[in-house]
C-alpha cells in the first residue's frame, strides 16, 4: 500500500527500556531509508529528541511553538511543558 505517512501515539508508553531503543530504532529506519513521514505523539522528551527532526507543542488544541528538534531548548521546556 506504500503510505506516506505514520501516525505514531506515545509508543515508549509502559514499554521495557529495551523494547524502547528497539522501536527507537525501527522509527528512524522508517524515516531515514523508506521514506516515510512519521507524525510522533510522545511525553517522553528523550524519546522524541532521538527520534524527532522538528517538534509542535500544542496547548488546548493550538501550535505554541514549533522549530527543528536541536532547537528545543531548556528555556521553551520550562515554559510550555513543565507542570
């Protein structure tokens, strides 16, 4: 069927560490030589800064800040994903 895109929701949730580097993995083997396009939906931070190239935070449905992954920085996680 050759889609362009996968819809990824949380999938390090309640997963062992290494299943987590496994998915990790198969993601970016899924981006880098398929092809594909992959919309990741994740709290864990470390996750998507491994997996992730760009980043959207979203606040009650809206896009609060977005950039390239290397660009989140400490400041914007402090302010927009801190609890």
């Amino acid at each position: 069927m050759n889609p362009q895109l996968l819809i990824l929701d949380e999938p390090s949730e309640v997963i062992q560490p290494n299943i987590v580097k496994q998915i990790d993995d198969f993601i970016m083997k899924l981006n880098q030589h398929e092809g594909l396009t992959i919309l990741l939906v994740e709290q864990k931070l470390n996750f998507a800064r491994r997996v992730g190239d760009s980043f959207y935070l979203l606040e009650k449905g809206r896009v609060v800040a977005s950039d390239k992954m290397n660009n989140l920085t400490g400041s914007i996680v402090r302010r927009l994903l801190a609890v």
